[in-house]
C-alpha cells in the first residue's frame, strides 16, 4: 500500500466483501478456460469477468 501511495496519492483502495478473491479467481478461471478452447472471444471474456467482479463487488 506504501507502493501504490507513492506512485498515486489520489489512489482510493477497494474492499472486496467477504468471499470476493475466491469469487475473482473463479471468474478468472471460468473465462480463461472457455476462451483457452474456443467457446468466447477474449473480449467476450473480458466483459464477461468485469460484469461478474461488479455483482460480487455489489452483493
């Protein structure tokens, strides 16, 4: 934090709720694998993983 401090004093650190790193790495998971054979773009999969982090992130 000391880091991110130094390089941009505006920074404001985000809190994910309880469960929310394990929730991000299912989701990352789940959207590499199904763009690694060919089910979604890697766009498809971004917006996919955005959508996903911003409900767990609301919930």
């Amino acid at each position: 934090m000391t880091i991110l401090g130094d390089v941009s004093p505006h920074a404001k650190t985000e809190l994910f709720p309880a469960g929310g790193r394990t929730a991000l790495s299912s989701a990352l998971m789940s959207n590499y694998e199904a763009v690694a054979f060919g089910q979604i773009s890697t766009s498809e999969a971004a917006d996919r993983l955005i959508s996903q982090v911003e409900q767990t992130v609301q919930d």
